[in-house]
C-alpha cells in the first residue's frame, strides 16, 4: 500500500514538474519575443530604411552570377544547336545515299558504276547494310541532341524568366524603399510641426500682450478726443416739430402696458 502511494506521488510529482516546465517555456519564450520586438522597435526607422537599401545592394552579386550562369547557358546551348544541325545535315546526305542505293538494287541490275567505279549488286547491297546500320546509329545521335537542346532550350527560357522576375522584384522594392524614405520624410516634417504646436502658449501670451497694448493705446486716444470736444454749446438748429409730433401721436396711437388703448390725441387742434 505504502509502496503505491508513493508510486502515485512520484507520477504526480513528475506530472507537475512536466506541466509547470512547459509553462515555464512558454512564459519564457513569450518574454524573449517581447524583448525582441523591443529592440526592433527602438532602432530609428530611418536606419531600417538604410539597411533595406543595403539588402537590395546585396542583391547585386547574385544577379550578376545569374547573369553570368545564363550567359555560359546560351553559349552551350548555341554550340549544341550548331552540332544538331551539322549532324541534321550529315543524317539527311546519309538517307538520301540509302535512298538511291535502294532505288538501285530494285532495278536489280548485276552491276552499278559511281564515282568512275564499278560495283556488284552484293557489293553495293552490303554497302547499303553497313550504311543503314550508320544511318539507325546518327539518327538516334540526332534525335539525344534534339532532346537535350529542347531541355537547354526549356532551362534557359525558365533561367531568363527567373532573372526578369529578380530584376523586376529588386526595381520594385526600390519603389517601395523610396516611397517608405518620402513617407518616412513627411512623417518627420509632421512631428517636427506637432512639436512646434506644443510653444504655441508663448505665441498666444505674446499675441494678448500686443491687444492689450492696442487697446490702452486706443483708450488713450479716446480720452484725448474726449477731452478736445466741446460740450455745452446751443444747438443753433431747430428741432424738427413734425418728427416730434409723428412720435408722439405714434406712441398715444398704440396699446399700453396693460393692453388697454390709449386716447388719441391731436396735437395740432
């Protein structure tokens, strides 16, 4: 009994130590990545900028070398085409020299005169033999030499559309590196106004300062127009006795304060 216990204790130790380590793992892992994209986030973008134009630079050598694997393709695969013709050509004399040969021995004559020499019918039949055999030998030379400058064909056409797509993705990450650095550039004329909006205190102390200024100057002058003006003197025209009476008979034609209507009176009886 007190050996099962302890066997279950030892399991659930293990199985505790297994689940608290795993933890532990992802807990860590989880802080490294944090500390990661940290650092990533503290490097100026203006430097990962620099460093992408670096990588595009990198890139160099190894267009260059693809370059230079597709040049020594094209030279290997111009020298095969030269050697499928030329063999073409010898396999097409070769068939027409079978050719005439047969037509020969089907007009079963005994004996046959060529190049100024005369030759039996089993002469020229064992030469046409040895030169069947020949013939089944280049033909199936041609033919491994059409298949392999199909191949050099098919792998240099697959080469140069790897290279255009190379230079066409290393031109549009040029692009892209140049509109992020105009992005870049703009952001940084934004920030640099946001930190210039954050004086604008002093700007707005010093624009009251100046109204208030503006404005004792202008009280200042008032006073002395005050003072210059002339008061107390008779009005040498007369008042105008229609406009008086049109008020007043305008004023008695209405409603009072409390609604009732008041009396006209005619003020010129």
């Amino acid at each position: 009994m007190l050996k099962k216990i302890v066997l279950v204790g030892s399991a659930v130790t293990l199985l505790s130590g297994l689940v608290m380590g795993t933890g532990l793992w992802s807990y860590g892992r989880c802080a490294a990545d944090k500390v990661t994209q940290s650092a990533k986030d503290m490097v100026p973008m203006e430097w990962e900028i620099d460093r992408a134009r670096q990588m595009i630079t990198d890139l160099e050598p190894e267009i260059t070398e693809n370059a230079k694997r597709i040049a020594r393709e094209k030279i290997a695969t111009a020298r095969l085409e030269r050697q499928v013709s030329q063999s073409s050509d010898l396999l097409g004399d070769a068939q027409r020299n079978i050719e005439r040969l047969s037509a020969d021995l089907r007009n079963g004559d005994k004996a046959f005169t060529y190049g100024g020499k005369t030759y039996t019918s089993a002469q020229v039949r064992d030469d046409l033999g040895a030169r069947w055999k020949r013939f089944k030998t280049q033909r199936a030379t041609v033919e491994k030499l059409q298949q392999q400058l199909d191949a050099r064909h098919a792998s240099l056409n697959a080469a140069n559309e790897r290279m255009d797509a190379m230079l066409t993705a290393k031109r549009q990450l040029e692009v892209e590196v140049e509109n992020l650095q105009a992005r870049l550039a703009a952001l940084r004329v934004a920030q640099t106004s946001s930190e210039l909006n954050l004086d604008d205190s002093q700007l707005s102390r010093t624009r009251e300062l100046l109204d208030e200024i503006a404005t004792r100057i202008d009280v200042e002058e008032e006073v002395i127009a005050v003072d210059t003006e002339y008061f107390g003197g008779i009005d040498l025209d007369e008042p105008n006795q229609e406009d008086l009476l049109d008020e007043i008979s305008t004023y008695f034609s209405g409603a009072n304060d409390s609604g009732e209507k008041l009396v006209r009176i005619d003020l010129n009886e």
